[in-house]
C-alpha cells in the first residue's frame, strides 16, 4: 500500500534538510542540546502555530498523543522541560536564515519576466506582558516590533527583523539591500536623507511622505497627464527641492505629488520617479494597505499573542517560527494548486495536522479502500435470482 505522509509532513517538506543543517552547523545551533535538535524544535514550534498550542502542557500533550507520525518528521517525543531549555539557549539566526531561505523559494514560484518590482516596508508592534520586565518600551507599548519588507506580487515578506519596540523605523530601513530598478513605499516613519540618497543611487524609486516639518521649495510645474484615480484625485505635480541650508545632504530630484481622497482628506507624496504619471505613484502608495493586511492576517492566525517563554530568545523564535509557518501555507497552496482561499485553506490545515491525505484534496472526505468489498445490502436482506 502506498505512504501518504500527513499534513504536516507535507508542509515541512520544503525545508531542504541538507541546507538546514548546514544553517544550524555554521551557527552552532544544536552545541547544548543534543537529545532535541534544531530540526525537532522547528517543527514542534510550526506545530504549535498551526495548532493553536498557547501553553507549554498543551503543546506536550497534543504533539507526544500523535507519536505514530513522527518518525516520519524525523522528530521525537517531546518533553517541556527540554523545549523551555532549547528556547532560552538555541540561536535565533537558525530560524532567521530558514526563513529567509523560504522567501527565496516562494519567490521564485511568483517571478514574472519583465514586471516593476514593488516593496512595502513597514513595522508592527508587538505588545508583551507584565512578566516581560525586561522589554523596552516607545511610549505606547512595551514590547518588541516586528519590521517586514514586503513583496505584494509574491504576497510574502522579503526581510524580515525582529527589535525592540524603541528602535527607530528608519535605524532598520537603512540596513536593507537595496535592489536595483525596485521601487520602495513607505510612511514617514523612514525618514532619513542619507537613505534616500542610496536608493536612487542604487537606480531604485521611493515614494514616501514628508514630515510636517520638512521645508521644501518650488522649482518648477509639472502638467498633469491623469488627474483622477482609483478613489482620489491628483491636485499637484511639481518638482522640489529642500528650503534649508541641508541641500547639498540630498544631492537627488524630488517630486511632490498632492493628492485629494475621496473621503475628503488631502495627503502629501514625495519620491524620486520622474517618469511614472502622478496618478501611478498615488496608487503605489494606496497600494501600502496590503501590508496592513498581511499584518492584521499574520496576528489573528498566528500564535503571536502568547507566547511559550519570557525570555527574549523564545520569543524571537516562535516569531520567526510564525513567520516560518506562513511561508509553508504560501509555498503550499500554490505547489498544490489549492484552490481554497488562503483563510480557509489554513483553518482546514489546522484541523488536519495529522491526517493522512492530500493537500489537494484538503476540502474532500478520504477516499474509501477500493480493495475492500461492500455489500450492496443489507446481509439479513432476502435475495431473488
């Protein structure tokens, strides 16, 4: 009879455990637990987000009741003690580079020849209890923030970090590898002169807001070839430059576009594309709400809330695990061809962790065992020949 691995099963294949392995030896990763190794912690950990597993007992007793399946995830039984140890002392890079290596790998499935290459970025807080003392805290929550670098045409994060929650947005922007031709959308929050002039000396776009405060003089009208968009209208196109004496820190052309919401609103674009249509650059910015959603999606179906230690490093790790967790669901549905939208799609995984079935066929009841005879009636049923 032929093997058909669990949900499960299936889902963590993507993880090439060759160059997973290779991760966790260049960072030492399995040095103090040799019993329970990166490779049974990964996968007990994206067990615990898709099965909503909210304390270290629960996670205990649901992964060890379904012991017949691991042999197959090449894991163990599993012991809480052991998982709060792995927690606290397991390098957090291990989980960071496997994410990274999905992303890649999702990525590649959704390249399009020829097509402009789009980047959200922006951060999300989140919030920690009052048993995380040690947390560090902006004014408004006292917690972690969570920064993404998002590729809408993919629908997965590029980059990903993790920091405290009163590091500035702009501290984070000015570390990401900047590709040439790609065009970057994000609030004011990443601010930051010399950043911007890398972009556009990179042959990269940005399209932004200025903050409040931010001088800027006219240099010149530009016409306006569309002035009316998918819900607002484009008031302004001019090309400016800064009013204060810092000219020479941002030695690049600016755009400003002014545009006016249909709700009523009127907000404020800057960027360095002069050849885009206003029209075009005030919908790459509407465009910025999908990483609100992405946000909103990954902290009402991933385990983010609570978390399965207090210490700083179990916390970066069932982050990065949840992250780990979402590329799978991507890289699956779009391997198998789901047809399901993504939320039902995920809320079936969920409930058909252990199942021996196709992803496929996730939505359809098992097959019945053709090998095996059925009577077409009733045994105590009179025949007639």
């Amino acid at each position: 009879m032929r093997f058909t691995p669990s949900i499960l099963g299936k889902l963590v294949e993507p993880i090439n455990r060759r160059r997973f392995q290779t991760i966790v030896d260049s960072h030492d990763g399995d040095a103090y637990d040799k019993s329970f190794k990166s490779w049974d912690h990964l996968v007990v950990l994206i067990y615990a987000q898709l099965s909503g597993a909210t304390s270290l007992r629960s996670l205990q007793a649901g992964w060890n009741a379904n012991c017949q399946h691991h042999y197959h995830l090449g894991s163990d039984l599993l012991r809480r003690s052991t998982l709060s140890d792995a927690n606290r002392r397991r390098p957090v890079a291990v989980f960071a580079e496997t994410f990274a290596l999905l992303a890649g790998q999702l990525d590649r499935q959704m390249r399009r020849e020829g097509s402009a290459m789009l980047r959200l970025i922006d951060s999300t807080p989140i919030p920690l209890g009052k048993l995380c003392d040690w947390a560090k805290s902006n004014g408004r929550i006292r917690g972690m923030k969570l920064h993404i670098v998002y590729d809408p045409d993919s629908d997965c994060p590029r980059v990903l970090d993790i920091t405290d929650a009163n590091v500035n947005d702009a501290q984070i922007g000015r570390t990401i590898s900047i590709e040439d031709g790609a065009t970057y959308v994000f609030d004011k929050g990443y601010c930051h002169y010399g950043w911007w002039t890398a972009i556009a000396a990179a042959q990269a776009f940005f399209v932004t807001r200025p903050k409040t405060n931010m001088g800027l003089k006219l240099v010149c009208d530009r016409p306006l070839a569309a002035m009316h968009g998918d819900g607002f209208t484009v008031l302004e196109d001019a090309e400016v430059s800064f009013a204060s004496k810092g000219d020479s820190k941002l030695p690049i052309r600016l755009r400003r576009i002014i545009v006016k919401r249909d709700e009523g609103d009127t907000i404020t674009l800057l960027t360095n594309d002069l050849e885009r249509s206003a029209a075009d650059i005030a919908a790459l910015y509407k465009g910025r709400w999908q990483i609100e959603l992405l946000f909103r999606w990954i902290k009402q179906h991933l385990k983010i809330r609570k978390f399965l230690g207090n210490n700083d490093n179990a916390i970066r790790l069932q982050l990065f695990a949840a992250m780990i967790a979402y590329a799978l669901l991507r890289i699956a549905a779009r391997a198998y061809r789901v047809a399901l939208p993504i939320l039902r799609f995920t809320d079936l995984v969920t409930r058909c962790l252990f199942e021996r079935r196709h992803i496929a066929a996730i939505d359809k009841p098992p097959p019945v065992n053709p090998s095996r005879r059925y009577p077409r009636c009733s045994p105590d049923q009179m025949s007639l020949d």
